[in-house]
C-alpha cells in the first residue's frame, strides 16, 4: 500500500466552472445488479484518464473500473468527448454519480482534494503510450498522485519518469510488468486436483465484455451463498482488485499455463470455493493473440461460456479479418481442449432489444444451449447457464434462493 500523501485543496470557488450532468441517449438495458464481487468502505481515491474513448473499445480499462473496484474509489474520468455527463449514465444507461470531466484540473476541482491515484484508463492495441500521454502522465505526477500504468511500456524504467517519482515522492505501479523469470512457474498438471467447476469465459474477438460477464456472474453466484473465485488475466481486472490474477499477455509464453495454473490452484487450496471463474483474453481463433490457447491449457476448464457480438463485423482493429461464427469457435475450442461449451453470452453491440431477443432464440435452438446478455436480460438467465451445466451447484443454489 502507498504511503499517504499531503492533500493539496483547490480553490473551491472554482467549481462554478464545472460543467452540470448532462443526460445522454445510450439505450435503456434492464435494472441489473451491481457487477461487484466486494463492498468496500474506505478506499484509496482515484481519477481516471481515457481522453477520447470512454465507453469505447480502446477504454475498455476505464470502462471496467467505473462499473466495479475493489481496489479504488473512482471520483470522475477524464474525457472531453462526453465532459459534463455521468459515467455511469455513458456507460449503461444508470447513473452513478461518477462525472465525466474535460480535463485534469475540472477533475481535481470536483475531487476537492489531490486524488490518491491518476490511472491511465486507455488500452490501445499498440500497448504504448504517445508522447502527449506522458506528458499528461507527468503533470499528475507533478500534482502529487501516483500513477497507475496498464500498458507494456513500464514507466519505472523509464529515466524521465524515474527521477519525477523521487522528486515528487509518488509511486508508479506498472501493472504489467511480470515477475523475474526465477519466479515464474512451469505447468505442473496440478490443477486436475482442483476438484470444482472451473469456467472459462471465452470470446470470439478481443474487447467483448469478456471480463465484464465473468464479473457479473461471479457476483450473482456469491450472493446466492456460493463461494466463488475469480481469475483475472488482465490489467483492468488486477486493477479491479482480483485478490488471484496474472497479466498473462505480459508473461513470456514458456511460463504462460504455469503461471494460470499456479495461480488456480492457489486459490482453491487457500479459499476452498464452490466454483472458479475464469477470465478470457481475445479469442482461441484469433491470430494475433495467443492468450487464449494459455488460458485454456493452464486452467483445463470444466465447462467454458462463450462471448460473441452478433452484429460486429470484423474482428477489433482488423478491419480485413471477419468475424467468426459461434459455431466455428465452439469447434475450434471443444477440438483444442477437453472442454465444453455450456453456454453463450451476448455483446449487445448495434443491436435492438428485439435483435438480441431474436439471437438469444436463435443461437439456443442452433447449438441447444443457455444463451443471454449479461448486461442487459435477467441474471437468472446467465446463472441457468451454470445451473443445467452442474446439478452439484444447482442444488446448493436453490438452497439460497
């Protein structure tokens, strides 16, 4: 944990400047519950930064942390695109009171005090940060917050930044960046004595919701009395607060499977759960990420759900790659492991409520299995998916509900 900090105050006859919350036209999904696995009290504050891409794929980071953290109180993020309205409201249509603001300084005029931690909230696929990145990235740094880094670019080793975190007594936290290699483990086999369910939440393309669905289900099944672990294997989702993760696109690919392995069965050994959750990365079929071929060799899942956009055409900045079908990656994953898949959940993209209504019928008669939208239809229908795949949990949930 960081050491804390002196607070500086801002003038608080400054906040006439902030622009009013705003309502905007994102369509209406169903009341959900709250995709958080935890309630926290009194947590570290932060803003996020993610200029021009809130609520869009490349702000899948920032996304995810406005909708749940375990880690951090999130007070505004930082995008002049959608300035003045509520994050919450962008994102799904229900508000939460976290603004989004146009800059640095309307940020810490609403936080009213220097906040604990600046996040760079942008995932671009290229990994990296631009040079107007990092000069945004010391100015915080200069205003006294430490920084919280997702990217591959490690800024503990970059001199400028270096020397900015001695001078101005900051931290800087670079997600990513994995363990030394004498620390890293090899797959062993020992996760087949993990003897509970272990589902992978998979996808066909990468920035589909992969995390956000695993999220919502682990939750639904923890409040329904079931103890529930969730992997993370991202940077959003360590951001989060996963209490079990690893950044598995940082890991060299020798030690991939070994560390998720390790990882796992950590968490089955220390936690004893009734069900593991695990969070996919990009997609089996996907040629430029090879994650998911880790993923499902270092867990050996049980059964895996299958996230897919119905209406997205070509795969996330591969605008000559299309999409796959369900069908071809339902193949593709039951020939690769020795697994199954029990279920399919939708990335409403583009689509209507009668769209989604009439893929979710669709794809169920197609493959005879549960398919809905964790966003934005009914939980019990996401929890089905787990309930007709494991009769053992089945029971134990209808002990609770």
């Amino acid at each position: 944990m960081f050491t804390p900090l002196s607070k500086s105050t801002v003038n608080l006859n400054q906040l006439n400047n902030v622009q009013p919350l705003e309502t905007n036209t994102v369509p209406q999904l169903k009341k959900q519950e709250s995709p958080s696995l935890f309630h926290p009290h009194k947590l570290p504050t932060a803003i996020i930064y993610c200029e021009a891409n809130f609520a869009k794929v490349d702000g899948k980071t920032a996304n995810g942390l406005v909708r749940h953290s375990q880690n951090y109180r999130i007070l505004s993020v930082i995008d002049s695109h959608c300035a003045g309205l509520d994050s919450g409201q962008v994102l799904d249509n229900a508000p939460n009171n976290i603004p989004v603001v146009a800059n640095i300084t309307q940020a810490m005029i609403h936080a009213q005090t220097t906040p604990d931690y600046f996040i760079y909230g942008i995932a671009p696929s290229s990994g990296l940060l631009t040079n107007e990145d990092k000069d945004i990235i010391l100015n915080a740094m200069s205003l006294k917050m430490n920084i919280i880094n997702g990217l591959h670019e490690f800024l503990n080793d970059d001199p400028t930044f270096i020397a900015s975190s001695k001078n101005n007594r900051v931290s800087i936290l670079d997600i990513r960046k994995p363990n030394t290699k004498h620390q890293l483990h090899t797959f062993t086999g020992d996760i087949h004595s993990v003897d509970c369910p272990r589902i992978a939440v998979m996808g066909t393309d990468c920035a589909l919701g992969k995390r956000t669905t695993a999220t919502i289900l682990a939750n639904a099944l923890q409040k329904r009395g079931l103890k529930v672990v969730m992997i993370a294997t991202g940077q959003t989702g360590i951001m989060q607060g996963a209490p079990y993760s690893v950044a598995l696109d940082a890991v060299p690919s020798q030690f991939c499977a070994g560390e998720l392995e390790s990882v796992i069965v950590k968490a089955y050994q220390v936690e004893k759960p009734d069900i593991i959750i695990i969070e996919g990365q990009g997609a089996l079929s996907h040629p430029a990420f090879s994650t998911s071929s880790f993923i499902l060799r270092g867990s050996c899942p049980t059964g895996v759900i299958l996230q897919h956009a119905p209406k997205r055409q070509h795969r996330i900045d591969f605008p000559n790659m299309p999409m796959p079908t369900p069908a071809t990656e339902i193949n593709l994953i039951e020939t690769f492991a020795d697994t199954k898949v029990i279920g399919i959940t939708l990335n409403h993209q583009d689509m209507t409520t009668d769209e989604v209504l009439t893929f979710i019928d669709g794809y169920s008669k197609q493959f005879d299995i549960p398919v809905t939208d964790a966003l934005s239809q009914p939980i019990a229908q996401l929890l089905h998916i787990v309930k007709q795949a494991y009769p053992q949990i089945n029971d134990k949930l209808a002990n609770t509900e």
